[in-house]
C-alpha cells in the first residue's frame, strides 16, 4: 500500500491533485488507516497508470472518467475525437508559422525553424540525387501508402489547396 505522498512522487503530482482526482471520483484510494490517512493499492496505482497514460495523450479528465467507466470502446472514440483535433490544430499552428515566416522574409529565420517550404524540400530532394521521375516517384508511393500523410506533407510545405489537389490527383492517376 502507497500513501498519497507516496502516490503522488512516484507519478510526479502534487497531493492536491491526487485530493482532486479522489473528490471528483477519477481515483479513490482502496482503504484508509486507523489515521484516516489514504491508502492506495496496487489496483489504485495500476489506475493512476492508466489515468497519467491518458494525461499524457492530452485527454481531459472527465474523459478519463468516461474511458475509465466504459471501458476500450469509450477510448476508442474519445482517443480517435482527440487525435482529429490534434491533426487540425497541428495544421492551424503549421498555417500561422508559415504566415510569420512569411511575415519576416528573413532566411535566417526560415533555417532556424522546423518547417520547410516547397522550394527547400525539392532541393533537398535534388541534393540526394533524386531525378524528376525520382521525385514523381516518391510522391506515388506516398500517396498509394499513406494518402493522408501525404496530405499533411504537402500543407506542411504551406502549398495552397489548387497545387495540394494537382500533386495528389497527377500522384494516384499516373498508373492508371
């Protein structure tokens, strides 16, 4: 059995957190000492496991709750939810870095960051030695594994939609 101080260093939480998960019903101890002190037991901290693995996938907790309650068809749902969310807040923050490199027009600025643009990406792509047709390449098996991914690639290098449209059509349309 762990105390709550216990608890709490071993996932890095303060107490008072540990105090609110208990009142909000997310992780109630098993037993409690003579003292009245909180008990936690293996079962508890196998629990919070679970609670801290969906803390770090950015779940909020009332749906923790809701996972923790229903069980693996909640997570489904609520994990899958979360990750389209991700995926257009990721393309917002992708869009409003394009914009400020945009807005600098420093070069500088552009190498420090961790985005590329069109332009750099090909000359990557030239520097390795890769041809047109090396390149026409790439983007058809990119496009026949993992179109999505494709998609987030090409908006990534801050592409307008007309371009993104015409690489992914010309990509699946060329063995046709």
């Amino acid at each position: 059995m762990l105390t709550i101080s216990q608890l709490a260093k071993r996932f890095g939480l303060s107490r008072s957190t540990l105090l609110y998960y208990d009142s909000i019903g997310l992780l109630s101890p098993a037993l409690r000492s003579r003292a009245n002190y909180r008990l936690y037991s293996d079962e508890d901290v196998e629990r919070m496991e679970t609670i801290d693995l969906y803390r770090q996938a950015g779940l909020p907790l009332e749906d923790i709750g809701r996972v923790l309650a229903s069980g693996r068809s909640s997570a489904t749902e609520l994990l899958g939810n979360h990750l389209e969310s991700l995926s257009l807040e990721i393309r917002k923050l992708r869009r409003q870095q394009q914009m400020i490199v945009e807005l600098l027009q420093d070069e500088v600025v552009l190498r420090q960051t961790r985005s590329l643009d069109k332009e750099r990406w090909v000359a990557i792509l030239r520097a390795t030695g890769l041809s047109e047709d090396d390149m026409g390449r790439w983007h058809q098996e990119f496009e026949r594994l993992t179109p999505e991914a494709h998609q987030d690639f090409l908006e990534s290098l801050g592409l307008d939609d007309n371009e993104i449209a015409r690489i992914r059509k010309w990509s699946r349309d060329v063995d046709s």
